[in-house]
C-alpha cells in the first residue's frame, strides 16, 4: 500500500508538528532509496532493503524495510558524529514492533540508554506511518539528558522474538523549539494537585474545583529534577483538604478529570516491629559511585552466568552460551579493584567464587569455531567464526576440550586468589546456577550435574572460602529457578535416587550434616535466583494487572501461581501449587538446618522499562523487608531514572531511608491486586511507602495512628510521568491521604 495521497501526508506532517517544532540546519540519515552520505550500514543478523517501494511516507517513493531476528538490529553509523544536535525524527510503520532505540558513541566507547519505542508510542500499525521524536534533552521513557559524546551511531535493536517494520524520513535535529505544555494534574496527600509541565507554560491558570466548587490555591512550589531537567513538577496546596468527589483541575487551555473515591481503612502500629536486613537492597553490577549513592544501594553483586568462567590471574571471563561461548575481559575489570570503588561508594559486596574445573585462559578464545563446526545454528554477527555451540534443530554440537579455551581450576587456586585480595567481601556465593551448566556452560560441564556434584562442588569451594577469608558468610547454591529448587537438570530420577527428597531441603539438610560431622558451618545463606513464571511478555493490560499481582507469589498463602507452577508444580512439597516464596523457604531452612539466611541474589520486574515493572520493584521490597529476607540483589542493573531504579530511590535514594525497622499494616479490607502500604520507623520517624496499582484511579486512604505535621514525600508514576518528583507536606489529617493511579508515594515523617 503506498500512502501518496495528499490527506495522508498532510497526517504525516500534523503528527510531527503536534510533537515539535523543528528549524536549523538537519543532518538526513535516510530520505529516499539509500543512506545519505557518510552513513553505512553496520547492521547484523536483519534482513534489510534501503529501497522497499511497497510502502513508504510522504513523497519520498521508498523506505526501509527491516526483518530483525531476535536481538538483531538496524544500525547506522557515520563518523563525522552528530554531537550537539538536537534530536532524532522518524517515520515508522509495523505492527507495534519490540524495538529499542539506542544512541551510541563508538568514538568515546559510549552507549545510551534503550529507548523502546513503545514509551514513545503504543499505537505503530502496519498499514500507516507513526512519526517519531527523540528528544535528547528529555528521552521517552525516562526524560533523561542524552548526555555529552560524540554521538555517531544509531541502532534500532529487536527483542527477543524479533521485529519486522518499515521506516522511513530519519533525520538528525539539528534544534527542537519546545512548545509549552501542561503534562498532567493529580490529586495527591491531603491538600496538594501536582502538575507537571514542559516548556514556559503560565502557572497562574491552574484551577482546581471539587464536586463543582472552586478550591483557591495556597501556595505552589516547582521542582525540577536534576536527572530529567526538560521537566518540571509544581505542587498547588490547597486551602482545603481534598475529599470524596468529581475533582476538575483547569490549566490553561488543558483539563484534567479525577473520580476521587472514599478512604480505604487502615492503621499503623509502631509499637509491633521486625529489623529490616539493609541487605535487600541490592543489585547486580552497579555502573559507578553515583549510581550507588544515589539509588542507596546497599550490597552489590559480583554475578552471574559469565562469572562461572572468570579467572582472577588474568581478568578474563566467558558468556557461555549467553553469546557463543567467547572468552573476554571481564566487565568492570577485576573483581578486586571492583570491590574497592564499591565499599568506596558505600556499599558492601557478594562476590561469586568459580566452582567448576576450568576457567578461560585468555581473552580471544572461544568454542566453537565456524571452521571447525561449519553446520551451527547461528554466528556472532561481530567475530562470524564464533557460532553458538547448536545444530539448526537446537541440539547441543559436541564440546571440544576445554583446554582450547580454558584453563584448569580448584580450590587450591581459589583460595590463593581469595587470601590476595586487597579487598575483602561481605558475602561469597559458590558459583552461579551451576545445576545448569550442562546448558550454560556445556562447552566445559557437558555431564548434567547431578545432587551429589553439587553439593560437593559447594563444600569443597565453601571449605576453601573459610580457610582463605575466616569469618566470611557463604551464600548457595544459587539455584536458578522454581523447578530447579526441588530437582537437578539430571530430572527426577535423581530425586528418586536421594529419597524422593526434593533438591533444597535435602541440600539444606546434608549442610546440616556437615556441620554436625565437622563443627563448621559452611552454609551461612539459603542462596536461590527467583523469577516470576507468569507470561506478562504482551505488556497490554492484562499483562500489567498479572504483573502487578503476582508479587503475591512472594508471601501469600492462598496465592495459586498464575502459571505453570500453580498446575504442574512438580515437587513433593506442601501446597505445591501455591509458590509462597519467603515463608516456605523460611519453614524449609527452620525444618533443615536453622539459623541460615535466605538470599535472593537475582530476581527481576520482567519489564524494567514499564511503570508497572517499577511498581512491582517497589511492592517487592517492601514485601522482602516486611516479611524478613535477608539479602536480595536485583538482576542486573536497574536504569538509575528508569522505573526499577526509582523504585530502589524511592526506599533509599540519595541518603533519605525507609529505615531499619518495620510497623505493623492493619489493613480492613486488603486488596493486594491493586493497592499496598507499607510503615518503617527510621530513627524514630514514621516512614510510608504506599502504590497504587490501579492505572487511572487514584486512591485514597485513612490510616490511624500515622501522626499530623510536616513530611517529606516523594513519588514516581502516574500521569506525572518517570522521574524523581518529591516536596514537603503538612499532613493535616490521617483520615484522607490521596495517592494518584499507578504510583508509589514514600512519606517520612519530619
């Protein structure tokens, strides 16, 4: 279908238009049949026409057709670099496709950050062009700054089932003119409207009546954060308090509606308390410093599949079958001069010990060559004799030997490396999910490793560990999943074999039993890797509202799994169909062997760039310090401004904490589904954590016994968009506390 007719391109303008004003001299990447010039095509694993006639925008007779596998992208490089521009347009035309966008720098070694273009728009159909901007001043999603390099790439990257769409008009702006705009206006706590705003817009035309009777205006305050500076948020307090009713906020020419219903009961109790673990606020690899500092992060871990390789003597690491079984350098350097900056930012750390025979022995090698297997089932697009370990009908290709690509590796290493370290770790775990290493790491470990493997593997190593580091806590085995916490990758034949006796109580008890045989205990955490197993991959409304929920798998007794858990749970435990994470485990470990800690060193959102991926980050710790884990790290590295980061900002950013210790949530008529509160003292000051999960209703909230007087808020979501919003209130009353639709509100008593 070509779309030539003069109404649809007078639509292709008006869609641009509506968003920006653009002027200046532009750099043109595509217009017309080809790259414009300085441009190549730097591509991989897509199939690609510069020159598809069959539909295109506007005038211009061609446009880009692209058919990216999974993980494969468009990618466009140009050395003259477009450092000081203002922004990207383009058109785009698919069904809704799962694409990042991405602004890199090969010049500086530069990536920003992913942008998915369904932050900018949720509507790309197949048969009509979307236009789009990037504004680097304030990108989608997170309205974040692009930042300062010498910016030379763009990548257009699919997910991971692929994408498929046209694209056409890319142009590099070379300035955007922003029109002034009123964002959104949100009721929130007692008495305040929250309205957020682009541009140079008239504050003095907010207007706020309730039940059709006007409100005057107290007093404003406008905020700006420093990470999202193109955005603004003023908080209106009112004259009076904010109550059931029709609210109606005028501001300028736009109108915002609430529905704002009657108070949901509750009461807090200080006096009834549990220690929050401080180390539930963890993550996997944090960037740097600021990133800690700001975020709170309060323990950092060293991780993962690659880890499984790393060798210490020379910084180098294998991704295993993550991508195509290569050896490299290690990211972040070593893991000692890691550790260093880490305790210098504040944070301790949870370093991961090798466990297996063999680690890389250099930075080039890898598995499987093209040369030597020649029938695999895909190439690294970037080193193409690198293939991936698979025959075209996913089978496993015959490993080669290990000491083409590794070197050996044993406790006696481990411990000379462990005893050298300049800097020491808090916590240790004994490798990485190594019940799968036959798949992860088949190239090394192809024998599937069984119960007793595994168990010897994490006394030999945790042996080592004590010796090397006296006093250091040991965390495993680090499992990587539900159906891996009851039986091995060799199946359940090898649970028939240990009595039938699922894999994590018998593991636990058989410590137990070295304890009692050496006088040593080995096993200071019950370490387990927790993902979600609900399908929330279509991220439409239905998927958002299972997200949001299924935290209940966290703690909830009566929660039957949404998924394959809660029908075919394959385990010989009690209410198998009911996950109940932390109180199973936590009955497992007092059953088993008492006194071990539960560790959950990775876990995730399943949308870390959705705000409902932020909200359920935000209901989960606070559900992992009410309910009492110990350590929890999240996988991998939350964007510091995106909706997983500004949950972790949201309990502990920038040095103000939810606290040390939890309150008592008396709650009339729960609703987990859709709304959550949690209470913690921090010093002696009442601190509050509430989420709406409810998309475009606002709640609110009477809750006893939470003291009147000055708070500090802050808060994310909502209509006000990703950012760092906060201020300080005067709670004037418990009795009516107003938290807007899809937001997290943390208040701290001042």
């Amino acid at each position: 279908m070509r779309l030539r007719s003069n109404y649809l391109k007078l639509c292709a303008f008006v869609l641009v238009t509506a968003i920006s004003k653009v002027a200046g001299a532009d750099l043109d990447v595509y217009i017309d049949a080809g790259l414009s010039s300085g441009w190549e095509n730097w591509s991989w694993s897509s199939t690609i026409d510069f020159a598809a006639t069959d539909l295109y925008s506007g005038s211009s007779g061609s446009s880009i057709t692209v058919t990216s596998d999974a993980w494969a992208a468009l990618s466009l490089y140009n050395s003259a670099t477009f450092k000081g521009f203002a922004g990207i347009k383009f058109d785009i035309a698919g069904d809704q496709p799962d694409i990042n966008i991405q602004i890199i720098s090969e010049a500086d070694s530069v990536t920003g950050p992913q942008i998915p273009l369904s932050s900018i728009s949720k509507s790309v159909t197949s048969d009509a062009f979307t236009s789009v901007l990037i504004d680097f001043k304030s990108l989608p999603g997170t309205g974040t700054p692009l930042g300062d390099a010498n910016w030379d790439r763009i990548t257009i990257a699919a997910g991971g089932t692929g994408a498929s769409y046209h694209i056409d008009n890319i142009v590099v702006l070379e300035e955007i003119i922003v029109t002034p705009e009123f964002l959104s206006a949100e009721p929130l706590a007692n008495n305040i409207i929250a309205v957020t705003t682009k541009g140079n817009v008239d504050l003095s035309t907010v207007k706020v009546a309730l039940n059709r009777v006007p409100i005057a205006v107290a007093s404003r305050t406008t905020y700006v954060p420093a990470d999202t500076p193109a955005l603004s948020i003023t908080y209106y307090t009112l004259t009076r308090n904010l109550a059931p009713g029709n609210l109606t906020i005028m501001a300028g020419n736009s109108s915002f509606s609430h529905a704002v219903p009657n108070a949901l009961s509750g009461s807090v109790v200080q006096a009834i308390s549990t220690p929050i673990n401080p180390h539930i606020y963890g993550v996997n690899f944090p960037t740097n410093a600021d990133y800690i500092k700001h975020l709170g992060v309060t323990i950092s871990r060293w991780g993962g599949n690659a880890v499984t390789a790393y060798n210490p003597f020379g910084g180098f690491t294998n991704a295993g079958n993550d991508w195509y079984f290569e050896n490299r350098n290690s990211d972040g350097g070593s893991a000692d001069d890691w550790m260093g900056w880490v305790h210098g930012a504040g944070s301790d750390t949870l370093l991961t010990i090798p466990a297996l025979d063999w680690v890389s022995k250099d930075n080039t090698s890898y598995s499987y060559p093209k040369t030597v297997y020649p029938d695999q089932a895909a190439y690294d697009p970037y080193k193409p004799d690198a293939g991936n370990g698979l025959f075209p009908n996913g089978s496993f290709v015959s490993p080669p030997d290990p000491s083409t690509v590794y070197t050996p590796w044993n406790t006696s290493l481990a411990k000379t490396w462990l005893k050298g370290l300049k800097n020491k770790p808090t916590i240790v775990t004994i490798d990485n999910e190594i019940e799968i290493a036959s798949g992860t790491h088949q190239d090394m470990h192809p024998i599937d490793v069984d119960y007793d493997e595994e168990l010897d593997r994490v006394v030999r190593f945790a042996t080592a560990a004590k010796e090397a580091l006296p006093g250091i806590k040991v965390a495993a085995p680090s499992s990587c999943s539900w159906w891996f916490y009851w039986t091995s990758r060799v199946g359940w034949d090898d649970t028939a074999a240990h009595n039938n006796t699922d894999f994590l109580p018998w593991f636990l008890a058989q410590m137990h039993q070295v304890e009692r045989r050496t006088g040593q205990r080995l096993l200071d955490y019950l370490d387990i890797h927790y993902y979600y197993q609900p399908d929330t991959s279509k991220n439409d409304d239905t998927a958002k509202a299972l997200r949001l929920r299924m935290t209940r798998s966290l703690w909830d007794k009566t929660y039957v799994d949404e998924s394959w858990v809660g029908t075919d749970p394959q385990n010989h435990q009690w209410d198998p169909d009911t996950v109940q994470l932390i109180p199973r485990f936590k009955t497992l470990i007092n059953l088993n062997y008492p006194g071990t800690k539960l560790s959950i060193s990775e876990w995730a959102s399943t949308a870390d760039n959705d705000i409902t991926g932020g909200l359920l980050t935000a209901d989960s710790l606070g559900i992992f310090g009410k309910y009492g884990v110990d350590a929890a790290t999240y996988w991998a590295t939350p964007g510091e401004q995106a909706p997983v980061g500004l949950a972790y900002w949201l309990f502990r950013g920038y040095g103000t904490y939810f606290g040390s210790k939890t309150a008592l949530v008396n709650l009339v008529n729960p609703d987990p589904n859709t709304w959550s509160v949690y209470a913690g003292s921090d010093g002696n000051k009442l601190t509050l954590v509430i989420i709406n999960k409810k998309p475009n209703q606002a709640l609110s909230f009477r809750l006893s016994n939470v003291p009147t007087g000055k708070y500090f808020i802050r808060h994310f979501g909502g209509a006000a968009g990703v950012a760092k919003w906060q201020t300080t209130t005067t709670l004037t009353t418990n009795q009516f506390i107003v938290v807007p639709g899809y937001t997290a509100v943390f208040l701290k008593q001042q």
